[in-house]
C-alpha cells in the first residue's frame, strides 16, 4: 500500500525540511536542475507527490507555472502556506489524489515534473515512473529523486544490523519516517531507459554527510558540505552510497 503522510506534516518539517540535511538536499537538487531553468521564465512545472512544497514553491516565486499534488490533504495545506509565504503573489494548482491517477485527472503533460522522495513510499514504485513519463512533455524533463538502497543496507552494516540489511523490508516502527521500499539506482535507470527518458545527470546525495560521524558532522556548516557534496556526489563510487538518489531524465522525442 502507497503510504499517506496525513498527520505528519509537523514532523517532516522538523526533523528533515528544518535541518541541515534537508537544506542540503535542496542544495543539490538546484544545482541539478540549474541548467533547464535558468534560461527559461515560464515553464508548465508539476510536482507530483510534492508534500510541503518546499522545492517547488522556489520554481513558484521565478515565475513558473505549477501544479502540486500529494495523496495527503495535510501536507498539501502546508504546502499552500509555504507557498503563500515564499511566492505571496503567485498562484500554485493543488490536487489531493494518488500518483497513479494523475494521467486521467490531469490530462495533460509539462516541462517538467518532479517526484522527489515518493518511489520509496509507493507499493510499485517502477510502475509509478511509466505513471509519470506520461506527464512529461517531448523534450521536457523528469526529475527523480529516491532513497537509496545501497546507503541503508551500508549504514546497517556498519552499525553491526547485518540481518536487517539483508532485509527486503527496512521500514520499522520506532522510525516512521523509514521509507518502506527503498531502491536500488540501476533498476530505477534501466526502468526509465526502457521508456525512451535519456540519462541527463545521476546524483547521490548525501553521500558524505549522512557516513560521517555525528561528532564531527556537527562541526562542519552548510557551505562545507555543499562544496564537498556538490563535485564528489556527482562521480562513483561515491556517489553510490548517496543517502538519497537524483537521476535527471529527458522524454526524447517519437
């Protein structure tokens, strides 16, 4: 089952999008998607799965046109606050419903769509990415971003969890923020390049700050890391150890 976050809005907030390593996730993901959006003042943007909007509402404020939907009404209502506060005098297009629906709810394609942090959550989340090349206009763009499986299995590994990190089901109770369905980058890839998306750039993110003991992690700064993570999470074998995954993909034309 597609998991909803209904009820755990505030929790996100504070324990990823207020920290230093939601701050870097946002980072890297700008400078991924720098080169398509710098030159461009009005593109047809849509979030899909886009929680809070804290990525999205930045596209927003440039000028860009955009949807946003998430399957859980609470986070779709903190995401109109966000984008109230960062983008006051823009209009955003919010939608509660399922990923899988949004092909015959929206019935119509964009220049770019984002899907940051929703495979893991979803029961078939290779199936989800066909859902979404259908929503990608020709020569438009696809910007997927995935929790790692390589990261947890390494990190359990490291803390002596060797059975959980032979586990296929890594979400627990006592962390409800655990995605459930981590995955593995090559699948993800092969899946895409079967649906006639071109690889345009493979991120890992994270990848130094999230192995780095919590002692010495806490001495470092945002800057720091932005200038360690932004060349090394771009190159293997580094980047394969990302705690998170950006693959960005461009629909090339019939």
């Amino acid at each position: 089952m597609d998991r909803n976050f209904n009820g755990l809005s505030e929790r996100f907030n504070s324990q990823i999008y207020g920290t230093l390593k939601g701050q870097l996730r946002l980072k890297m993901l700008d400078l991924d998607l720098h080169n398509i959006i710098k030159d461009q003042t009005s593109l047809d943007v849509l979030d899909a799965g886009g929680g809070m909007g804290q990525f999205s509402s930045a596209l927003l404020a440039q000028g860009h046109q955009l949807t946003l939907t998430d399957i859980s009404q609470d986070m779709l209502n903190e995401a109109k606050l966000i984008h109230q506060e960062v983008a006051p005098s823009k209009q955003a297009h919010f939608i509660c419903g399922p990923l899988q629906a949004l092909p015959d709810t929206l019935e119509k394609t964009f220049d770019l769509v984002l899907n940051h942090a929703v495979l893991e959550w979803l029961s078939e989340p290779l199936d989800a990415i066909e859902t979404l090349q259908h929503m990608v206009k020709d020569n438009g763009h696809l910007s997927l971003m995935f929790y790692n499986r390589h990261a947890i299995v390494w990190r359990n590994l490291m803390n002596g969890s060797w059975q959980r990190a032979h586990n296929d089901y890594f979400h627990h109770d006592k962390n409800h923020l655990m995605p459930q369905n981590p995955l593995d980058p090559q699948q993800v890839l092969e899946k895409a390049l079967s649906l006639n998306l071109k690889l345009v750039s493979w991120r890992g993110i994270r990848c130094i700050h999230d192995h780095m003991p919590k002692f010495m992690r806490d001495k470092k700064t945002l800057a720091e890391f932005v200038e360690i993570e932004s060349s090394l999470g771009l190159q293997a074998p580094y980047r394969d150890l990302g705690r998170y995954v950006h693959m960005l993909f461009q629909k090339k034309l019939p």
